[in-house]
C-alpha cells in the first residue's frame, strides 16, 4: 500500500507594504516627509524636506512611520480647529459688546 499524498500547504499572505513617504500638510508637497524613529531614545519625527516643518512624538516598539504621520495629521487638524473656536468666541464677544453699547 501506498503513503497519502500530503496536500500542498498555501504560501503564506504577503502583508502589504505601507507607505513610509508623505505628502506635507503644511505645503502639500508629494512624497516630501520622511519619517525617523529612533527606538533607544523613544522618539520618533515626522519632517518635511521642502518646508522643514517637522513634528516629534513619543514612539514604541509598535510605532510605524504612517503612526508618526497619522498622528501629526490629527494634532494639525485639532490646532485647526481650536483657531476657530477661539476666533467665533471673539466675534461672539464683540457682538456682545456692540449690543451692550447700543443700550
């Protein structure tokens, strides 16, 4: 009698490989900020090459150049939108105080 032909294992799934150049959200120049991270110290940098606007943060085992990225993204968006905030309070603040010398 004969051995069983064994079945012929799948290859294993290639992760896709993801970005490590970006476009900079200060002057939208494609593929201008390279991301740097330095495990010994814990920092990793996100830096601009056309602009030389760069952003630092805390970085650790798991931290991937499109985190640094993502990360930078998100603290532009939030100082965006405190600008805002703190410009309507200030039209709000001189509406109050146009109605308060009209009386």
């Amino acid at each position: 009698m004969g051995k069983r032909k064994a079945k012929a294992k799948a290859a294993p799934k290639k992760e896709p490989k993801l970005e490590t150049s970006f476009s900079c959200p200060f002057c939208s120049h494609a593929g201008s900020v390279s991301c740097s991270i330095d495990l010994k110290l814990m920092i990793a940098e996100a830096a601009c090459d056309v602009c030389k606007e760069s952003y630092s943060t805390r970085a650790h085992a798991l931290t991937e150049p499109v985190d640094v990225y993502g990360e930078w993204i998100d603290e532009c968006e939030k100082a965006n939108t405190d600008v805002v905030r703190s410009v309507r309070s200030d039209y709000r603040r001189r509406d109050c105080a146009d109605d308060d010398d009209d009386a």
